[in-house]
C-alpha cells in the first residue's frame, strides 16, 4: 500500500504484475543473462512483476484540488487540467498493438531511437541513471509503425494528458539497477567498459536472433497508483484497465 505520508501519482503501465507468456521468459533470460555475466554482482533486477512499460505518465502539479498534468507544467509553464472523460474512449481506439523486442541486426538503420539504432537501444547498460533497459517498438506485420508515439498524441489532444518526452515510440522496460563502482585503477576502468560492452553484444545478438512479439491490449493494461516511480510491489496499487467501472471520477479519485 502507498505511504500515506508521501504523495500518491498515477501512471498508465502496461505489463505490470504477472507475466507467465514470452514477454516474462525473455526478461527472465536478460536478467540470468546479466546475472551470469562479470557485472552481475552490480546488478540489482527489479522484481519480475514490477517490470514495466509507462505508455503515457498521469502525475499532477502538487497543488490541492487541482489535476494539472505535471508533463505539461515542466515542459511549458502552463498549468492544464487534465481530462479524464475522454481516458477510456482514448484507450479503446488506441489498442490493441503488436509490440516487438528484438529482431533488429546491428546494420538496421530504417528508424532510430534516441538518435541511435535500433539494435544499440533495444538493450543497454545506462550507467549515466544507474538502469538496465529493455525497449521494443509497436509494429505490423514486420514493418515498425508509430502507433504508440500517435497514442501518447491522441492522449495529448483527447486529455490533456503528456508524455515526458516528445516524439517517442518507444516501450521502455527498466529491469534493474547498476552501480558503477568507484576507486577503480585505469585497468579496472578498462576491464570494466570490455565488460559492460561484452555483455551488450550477447544480449542484442540473443534478441536480434530470438525476435519476440507482444500483444499490448487493454488486458495488459492498468493504471498504477504509487509513490515510489520504480512501482516497487509492496507499495503500488495496480488498476487493470480491462474492468468496468473507470470513469473520470474513479480516476481522479485515486489522487
């Protein structure tokens, strides 16, 4: 349960809590994967079912009685209230979309993300924020579509409702936390950059060979109620989209 002494925010996340289907067996095998691995002793894997991928952040201005969306507020000053009535109906249109991880060879250079391939972002060891990423992109019969950048658009328009970043299609999974370590001899730093750069090849080259399709429809969906961004189990309160019953006062009631 949330700590009722902190503020509570909501997001909308997809695939969080159990996942007993392919998308569990390929976080599962980066995570041994990792483990495995020389960094595996500075790698801490978040629980497998508070892994996740935030489709649209629903935080508002700390402000009492008031539901400003906080993405817009930090990116232009305005203060925007966001409405909820159109949440559902945003939702149905939008989904279901296929989601693939994976299945990208290192010379795939029809999109990038975040200014880099497709193969280089689809892993990585981020050690600038500490986070070990998974990211997959929505797609149709092979080809990469920008349906979920257009979601996270129709959110905007339809709700006042943003994204942190703009022009992003990208489903972006943290399975853990990495800690560089400190006092290392120039040796130790070099050892450690062939390690982190060794273990980043495997795991592109094991998702570019073993592509895996996701289904992201309203079942793999839910609002998160939390306290804690990282959406720790023990203090989340999970929302599953796919129930009757979430209407814009159910949502802002969960503030």
């Amino acid at each position: 349960m949330p700590n009722k002494n902190q503020k509570k925010q909501l997001t909308l996340v997809s695939f969080y809590g159990n996942k007993a289907d392919d998308l569990g067996l390929l976080i599962k095998s980066c995570i041994q994967k990792i483990q495995q691995s020389p960094l595996g002793k500075l790698f801490r894997p978040y629980s497998i079912n508070q892994i996740h991928g935030t489709i649209i952040g629903m935080e508002r201005v700390d402000k009492a009685n008031t539901f400003y969306n906080l993405n817009i507020a930090t990116r232009s000053k305005n203060h925007v209230t966001m409405n909820f009535s159109h949440f559902m109906s945003t939702a149905h249109k939008n989904f279901p979309m296929t989601i693939l991880f994976g299945g990208f060879p290192p010379s795939f250079n029809e999109f990038t993300s975040a200014g880099k391939s497709p193969n280089i972002r689809t892993f990585q060891i981020q050690w600038e924020n500490k986070k070990v990423t998974l990211i997959g992109w929505p797609h149709d019969n092979g080809r990469i579509t920008a349906q979920l950048n257009n979601t996270r658009t129709d959110f905007l328009e339809n709700c006042n409702i943003a994204h942190k970043y703009k022009n992003d299609n990208d489903l972006f999974m943290v399975l853990g936390e990495i800690d560089r370590p400190t006092n290392l001899s120039l040796s130790e730093k070099k050892q450690l950059s062939l390690d982190t750069e060794q273990l980043e090849i495997s795991i592109r080259n094991h998702l570019h060979q073993r592509p895996t399709n996701i289904t992201l429809d309203l079942d793999s969906l839910s609002i998160a109620q939390y306290t804690n961004p990282t959406l720790p189990i023990a203090h989340t309160i999970n929302h599953s989209l796919n129930k009757s019953g979430i209407r814009a006062e159910y949502i802002k009631a969960l503030y």
